[in-house]
C-alpha cells in the first residue's frame, strides 16, 4: 500500500524536524552567535514569551 510505504518513510524525517523544534523551543539562543543581541533577547526568555503571545493571540 502506498500510503504505509509513504508514512514508514517518512517517519524519521518527522521525528527529526520534532527533534529540531525541541531544541530551538528549550535553548533558541543556540541559533544566533554569542554576543549579539538576539542571543541575548533568546537568553533572558524574550524570543520564546514575544511568540508565544504572538501565537496565542491568533488562536
């Protein structure tokens, strides 16, 4: 069946990209040089309250 073979491929790269948003969600100040000022704003808990207004707002 094609949609198995689809979903069993498909699988890791899902888990991967889950993976990645863990990671950007627990330390986003990871994505940006030490020193600057978005790493800063990610370190002081800025970055993650600024979109999770953001987001649930739109909801």
């Amino acid at each position: 069946d094609i949609v198995s073979a689809l979903e069993e491929r498909l699988r890791p790269l899902v888990q991967a990209e889950l993976s990645v948003l863990v990671d950007v969600l627990h330390r986003p100040e990871l994505l940006f040089p030490e020193h600057t000022e978005a790493h800063r704003k990610c370190e002081s808990g800025g970055f993650i309250c600024k979109y999770d207004e953001l987001f649930l707002s739109q909801k």
